[in-house]
C-alpha cells in the first residue's frame, strides 16, 4: 500500500476503523504532505457547519478553498488555527504535531499565520515599526521600539518589505497606507514570523484591480517557501493563483481539481446556481 492510496482512499477504510489517522508510514514518501484533517465534524446547535470534511495539504502548495456562503470555509480555518474545536475527527500539522492538543497561541507558535479578512495593524506606526512588532513577537510595544533589533531579526524584516513590495513605504505610518498596502503588511508581519502555513481569508475583497493583481503575485511568490490556504471569492482571481482548488459545500469537499475541472464539475455548477 503506498503513501498516495492511503492519502486517496483515506487511513480509515485502508488501514480499517482502528487506525488512528493518516500521518504518514514511517519512512514512506508522503513527508511532503504539512496538513493532515481527517474525519472533521462540527456542530453549533446540532447544525452541522463541517461534515466529516477531509484534506489535506502539501509542503510548498499554493490551495484556494472555494464554495457557497454558509459552506464553512471559515470554520475550517477557526478549527485549523484552534480557534474552534471539532467534535470528531483529527488534524496533525506535519508528522509529529497534534493540532487538537494545541492552545491557538501554540499553534501560532508550532507554525500556522492566520491573515483575518479585515487589516489589523498598528495604525499610529510606521511599517517597519509594525513588522519589528512581529517579529519580536510577544513583546510588548514599548519594550519592541526601544529595544535594538538583532541582524537575523533586520533580515527577516527586510525580507518581508522586500516580498510585500513596501521597500519604499518603510517609513510610512501605517494608517496612511492604502486598503491593498495595509493587507500587504499585514501578510508581512506573518511572513516575519515565519509560518510554514499561512491561512488567508478573502484577501482581495476591497482592492483596486491593480491591488488584486500585485497580491496574486505576492501570493505566487510565497509558493514553494510556505504552504497557503486561501478562502476566496473572487473566481477570477482564484483563476489567476490557482493550481489546486478544493470546493466546500455543506461542511463536506464536494470537489477537488483544477480550476477548470472544479468549474465544468456539474455538482459545483448547481451548488453554485442554486446560491
Ligand atoms: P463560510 O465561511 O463558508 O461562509 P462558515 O464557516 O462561516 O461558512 O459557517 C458555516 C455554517 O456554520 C453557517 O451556516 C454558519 O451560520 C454556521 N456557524 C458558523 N459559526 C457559527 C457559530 N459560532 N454558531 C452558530 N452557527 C455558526
Ligand atoms: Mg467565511
């Protein structure tokens, strides 16, 4: 039996009702798999929100969930991030972690960013300011601006100023920036943490077209170094990252491909329709 089959088929109906969950066979080649949700189920008020939904994400892999309002995309993102604890099912994050054991602050720490849909930065300070928060994590304000940053702390501020294209803004309060430079920063400041999954939640909702195309690339970029989920809207913008597109419905994956065999996949057309 080999790592893909049991990835498709699912642990469960391979290895039978007694297997604990999917992470990989020792020594077997799906180490490259970060994400591993299995069999999750959540109910507020006996209302399914998420319906035995399974998933699972590569190293490196750029995924874009779509699917109607109500589908519980953002309650897959509360349950990754802790936030919201599953009545059934299991979620490792890589090999070793037990993402349902974990308190949100250490999953943020074990390594999973959440980007909200609404900006949330330090309006009163400057850009650099902001990302010298992030980076100096749980620090306070005060002691952040008035501490000196160590070299690996400058790179990986630059790194970030590189990667969001705000060299030029550095010096910029916050609050003066646009609504698409303000989401920016924010992916920013989660960079400068160094995630290794970024969760994304609508993140062009409001932009200009141009702003909706410079976070495409700022996304693309991040591919291959992070892994990114994406809950998104926007098909054209979805079209223009996507190489993989998972389709939620009713708390459960109704489809998985690319764009193009999502969209002509006739479950996702009438789902779609009937919005
Ligand atoms: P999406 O993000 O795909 O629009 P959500 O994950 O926000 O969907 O919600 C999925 C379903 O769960 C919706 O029907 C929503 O009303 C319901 N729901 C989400 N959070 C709660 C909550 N805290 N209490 C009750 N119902 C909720
Ligand atoms: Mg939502």
């Amino acid at each position: 039996m080999n790592a893909s089959a049991v990835l498709r088929n699912g642990w469960q109906k391979v290895f039978g009702a007694g297997a604990r969950s999917a992470r990989p066979i020792p020594g077997d080649a799906s180490h490259g798999t970060i994400l591993y949700l299995e069999d999750i189920s959540v109910s507020f008020d006996g209302f399914k929100a998420l319906n035995a939904l399974t998933l699972y994400i590569d190293a490196g892999e750029l995924r874009c969930i779509i699917g109607p309002n109500g589908a519980g995309k953002t309650t897959l993102m509360d349950v990754i991030t802790g936030k919201t604890r599953p009545d059934a099912g299991s979620a490792w994050f890589g090999q070793t972690t037990d993402l349902l054991t974990l308190t949100e602050p250490q999953i943020a720490e074990a390594g999973i960013g959440r980007k909200f849909q609404k900006p949330t930065v330090f309006e009163q300070h400057s850009v650099l300011e902001n990302l010298a928060l992030a980076v100096a994590g749980n620090k306070t304000i005060w002691t952040t601006l008035v501490s000196p940053l160590s070299r690996v702390q400058h790179e990986r501020i630059e790194a970030a100023l590189e990667t969001i294209h705000l060299q030029d803004r550095r010096d910029m309060r916050a609050g003066m920036l646009s609504h698409g430079q303000k989401q920016w920063l924010e992916i920013g400041m989660l960079l400068a943490q160094q995630p290794q999954l970024l969760l994304v939640d609508e993140p062009v909702a409001g932009m200009t077209p141009q702003e909706v195309e410079r976070t495409a690339e700022l996304l693309l970029s991040l591919a291959g170094k992070h892994s990114v989920m994406v809950v998104e809207h926007d098909m054209d913008f979805v079209r223009s990252i996507a190489r993989k597109v998972t389709v939620l419905h009713e708390g459960h994956v109704l489809a998985e491909g690319t764009i193009d065999e999502v969209q002509s996949d006739p479950r996702v057309v009438e789902v779609y329709l009937g919005e």
